[in-house]
C-alpha cells in the first residue's frame, strides 16, 4: 500500500495539492467576509445624509444672500444718500466731502459681510464713490445694468467679476423715496469668492468629504472644487444622477437658487452609499492575494529544486561562446540531474579532445599550403627573372653584365631564404626587393619602363608576407608594358586603406593596354576558383596573391575582402589589396620570426 502511495508522491502532484489547498483557504476567508458585509450593505445612512448636507447647504447659502441683500437694502435707503443722490438728480454738483463721506456707508457693509468693495454710481453710470471717474460701464455689461433697471430696487446677482478674479458682483439700484421711487443711481458691491465656501461649515457626517460647488447663470464656478474645475456647465445642463469625474462616480443634487439665478451642486461618492461592497471587494483581494502569495512561495521552493542545477549547467553551457568547454563540477541530490550533469562532462572531454585535434591538423594543412605556394612562386619568378638575363645578353654590351649580375645575386639571396625564418618581412624590405627587380627589368626594356613606389615613411615597418606585392609587379609588367613600343609606368603606392583606419592599401597599377570587362570577369573568376584562365598564363600570379592574403589574414578572409581590379581598356590596370598595419601572431614560426629579427 505505501508502495502505491510513493507512486502518487511525484512533484506535480505536490504543487497541484498545495495550489487546491491554499484555494480552499483563499474561499473560505472570502465566503466569511462576504456573508458579513452583505447584511449590512442595504442600511439608509447614505441617503440620510445626502438630505442633511442638501438641507445644510440651501439654507447657508440662503442665509448669506439674505444678509447681504439686507445690508445694501439698509445702504441705499440710507438718509444721507437718498438726500445726495436726490440733489446730483436735481443738477446739483457733489462735492469732493459730500462723495467722502459715503465711505461710512460703504464701511457698514463691509465690517459685517463678505463684501470687500462697494462701489456707488449715478444715472449717467458716473462713480461718486470711491473718488474717481471710472464709467460704470466699464465695469459691468449694460445687461445687468437694464436688469437692475426692470427689478427697480432688488438685488441682482451678476456672477463672477471678469476684472478680479475670486470675485462675485452684484449690483441695486437706487429708488429716491422723495421722487416717487425713481432711479437715482447704482449701488455695486463685490464679493469675494470664499465668502461663499461654507462646506467646511457644514456637519462633517462621513468618512469621505462631498463635494460642493456654486456656479452661477453662465456656468461658471464661484466655488469650485478641486477636484471639480472643468465642465461644471455639463453638469447643470445633465438630467443624469450620477455623474463620473476623474473615473469616480457621484450621485449629483441640484438646488437652484431663484433669488440669484445660481445653483448648488452637491456631488455625493458612490462610493460611500455601496460601502458594503467596498468592504466585500477589498476582502476578496486581501484573501487572493494572501492565497498568491502562499502559492508563490510554495511554487518557488519546489520549482528551485529543479531550475538552480539546470542554471548551473546552463552557465557551464555558455562558456562555450568563448570557444572553451568547461565541464560543471557541482551535484544535485537528484538522481536524473546528476546522470544528466555527468553526461554533460563527458560530452565536454570528448568535445575538447576532438577540437584540439582538428586544431592541429588545420595548423599543419596551412603551413604546407603555404610553404607549397611559396614554392610555386619562386620558380616562376626566377623563370622570368632568368628569361630577362638572357634577353638582356642579347640587346645589351656586355660591359653591364657585372652590375647585372650584383643586382641578381642580391635578388636571388632575398628570394632563396630560409622558410621558417622569411615567411614574414618588412615594408621597407619588400619594396627595396621590387627596386632591384625593377632594375633588372630596366635592363631588358630600357627607357620603356617607367616606375615609381609612392610610400611614407611611417609604413616601412609593417609586417607582411615575403613576396606577396611582386608578382603583382611582374604581372603588371608582363601584360601591361610588353608588346608596348611606347614608356610604360608602373606605379607602387602604399597608403592609409579608406575602410579602415588600422589598415594600408598597397596598389600596384600600369598605364597598358587593360582588359575589357569579359576578360577582366574572366581573370575574377579565376582568381575566385585559384586557377588561371586560358590564354598566356594569365591570372596565376593573382590567384596565388588571393590564395596568401587569405591564409596569411584570415580575417580580411571572414569579410571576403581580397585583392580588388579595376581595369580601363586603353587606360590601364590596377591592383589593390589591404593588410592591417598591426599584424597579430597566430603561430609559433611567426612570432619566431619576430623575434629573429
């Protein structure tokens, strides 16, 4: 029996039984929260208090405007401004006192109400107080004014004063009890803006703040909210309820005001009326996140049994990117782990010993490749440096033979070196080696050849390979000088490469007859396939210069960058390759080399 159980115990079943317990736990917690907020989610707080803030805040505002009608009421009936404003109708002039006086007035209305500026005016909108002669209707639109006109003495409400900010105006006009109540004047009187903000007046009956706000005719706020600045007129235009700002929901209760034309707005949260849900809601996220938790966590310690030997062998595994196998040494306390990490190393030893031997034999097959082009190179230059002599005894005294003899031997001791110990030479050295070449192919051609190296100083020191830039120069003087009666220039140039700054492009160019392009497409192809295409040998110095550069540089061979021709029928050919100007060992003979010299 405990052997079928131990069958059952396998880590799925493991994470599958712990996610189904901590999921039972998770339900019972929410199913206990839920039964006990849902009894109390249909109780009548929230509608008692939207009708107490409702009735609270109608009645302050109600209380305000009535105390400041009462005190301008009190103003214009006034003894002493009945008798000026009567006289100024009269034709009579105001004098500078009489218009300072009306500051006793003025400061009666102020000292008990918001008002923080009153403002008196005659029929001709002329202000007698305060002491200057601002037009009255520079101040109001001549709206209000008629409208104050048709009320005949009762407060109109304007709004928001479009000069001062923060402010509200309201204007009355002045009945001359004496002249059968006709007009006498104006009163204008501003209010500031937070004389009006009572909420913070009212009883505070939840746990979150309502929002109030007090617009006026044309929908602007004089008491905004801050979380309510715009669209304040869709909000007294909408016959909707509830209302969403800044993704939260309100319940809206309109109380417009007849005595002023303004309304009152409360905005009530919804979320204070479905607190019960609220409640729920928040229960059934603690509780998931409470069981996500306890999952990941169990998760985690079983998954990390399985996933830290598989990142160790997975870091062991990308040391390969730097060309090197490394075995993983740790151990796990699972027998599959272990026998997947042992067969690993093994893979590794055996992987590692078949990449040094392949190493090896690439490292012998390119040494005797080289050293067998390097054979091939030498007799067919010293063929044709020997077929000059011999024309050279033919055209010429033999007076010259001795220096011709010199500049050969010279020739022959550069050429027939050592293998191991020449394989690399100097700028300098090469280019001093195609001078003496070029000398003795003077010999035979005379004053036909015409040759000049172009190199700065500076590059006489970069290593190259010994006789790679000459063929190039026998070629060019084979199929570009012979067969030509007229001068013909060679020209040697070593300068900076225009691909990249650490290499020198080395060209080699003569003003011959040149190719056309199916002769020069064939000399490419087989230079391409390391042959020579048919015809006078052509092509077979070039193939064996491509086959070195790539051997020699086998990083100019990855971004298939070789020898480069361009030839111009009539015009010539030229011949050009690039090498980096710091070359790096790759092998034993060549840091050997180095060292020799």
């Amino acid at each position: 029996m405990w052997q079928k159980v131990a069958n059952w115990n396998t880590l799925r079943n493991q994470m599958l039984a712990g996610f189904v317990f901590v999921m039972i736990i998770v339900l019972i917690c929410a199913g206990a929260i839920t039964f006990n907020s849902v009894s109390t989610l249909l109780n009548t707080k929230a509608e008692t208090q939207m009708k107490q803030i409702a009735s609270q805040a109608n009645g302050r505002l109600e209380a305000i405007l009535t105390q400041i009608d009462t005190l301008t009421l009190q103003a214009v009936n006034d003894a002493y401004l009945q008798q000026l404003f009567l006289s100024n109708v009269q034709g009579k002039e105001v004098t500078f006192s009489e218009r300072q006086a009306l500051s006793k007035i003025a400061n009666h209305i102020q000292a008990y109400s918001g008002v923080s500026n009153v403002e008196l005016y005659t029929t001709g909108f002329v202000r007698l107080f305060p002491l200057d002669d601002q037009k009255m209707s520079d101040r109001v639109d001549n709206h209000w004014i008629e409208q104050a006109d048709k009320e005949k003495g009762k407060l109109v409400w304007i709004g928001n004063d479009p000069k001062e900010p923060g402010t509200v105006l309201a204007i009355r006009r002045i009945n001359l009890i004496d002249r059968w109540f006709s007009n006498g004047g104006y009163l204008l009187v501003r209010i500031n803006s937070s004389y009006f903000d009572f909420q913070k007046q009212l009883t505070d009956t939840g746990s979150h703040q309502e929002l109030l706000v007090l617009a006026d005719s044309s929908g602007t706020p004089i008491i905004p909210d801050g979380d309510v600045t715009d669209g304040v007129g869709e909000l007294m235009q909408t016959s909707s309820q509830t209302v969403t700002i800044k993704q939260k929901r309100y319940i809206l209760v309109k109380q417009p005001s007849e005595q002023t034309g303004w309304t009152l707005m409360i905005l009530y949260p919804v979320s204070d009326i479905t607190d019960g849900i609220s409640v729920l809601r928040w229960a059934i996220i603690v509780s998931g996140a409470i069981g996500s938790v306890l999952f990941i966590i169990l998760s985690f310690l079983l998954s990390m049994m399985i996933t830290r030997p598989i990142l160790r062998l997975m870091r062991a595994m990308r040391n390969t990117r730097q060309g090197v196998l490394t075995p993983n040494l740790t151990k796990t306390y699972t027998t599959e782990l272990n026998d997947l990490n042992m067969t690993y190393n093994q893979m590794v030893d055996n992987i590692n010993g078949l990449i040094k031997l392949v190493y090896e034999k690439e490292v012998i097959q390119s040494r005797t490749e080289l050293q067998a082009l390097q054979a091939q190179i030498d007799p067919h230059f010293l063929y044709n440096t020997l077929e000059a002599l011999y024309w050279s005894l033919q055209d010429k005294d033999e007076e010259e033979l001795a220096d011709l003899v010199v500049a050969m031997s010279d020739l022959f001791r550069y050429v027939i070196g050592s293998p191991n110990k020449d394989e690399w030479v100097s700028m300098g050295e090469e280019l001093e080696h195609i001078k003496r070449y070029l000398s003795i192919m003077g010999v035979r051609f005379g004053s036909r050849l015409v040759w000049e190296i172009n190199i700065d100083d500076a590059y006489n020191h970069v290593l190259i390979p010994k006789l790679l830039i000459q063929p190039l120069v026998e070629n060019a003087i084979l199929h570009g000088l012979e067969g030509k009666t007229d001068p013909g220039l060679i020209t040697i140039r070593v300068e900076p490469s225009p691909l990249e700054a650490a290499e020198l492009r080395i060209t080699v160019s003569d003003d011959g007859p040149g190719m056309s392009e199916q002769k020069l497409q064939a000399v490419k192809d087989a230079m391409e396939r390391g042959g020579a295409p048919s015809g006078k040998g052509k092509g077979m110095a070039i193939s064996n210069v491509q086959r070195r550069i790539q051997l020699y540089y086998p990083e100019l061979a990855e971004g298939s960058r070789g020898l480069s021709i361009h030839s111009i029928p009539r015009q010539g050919t030229s011949v050009s390759f690039d090498i980096p100007i710091h070359k790096e060992d790759n092998d034993d003979s060549t840091k050997q080399n180095h060292t020799d010299r």
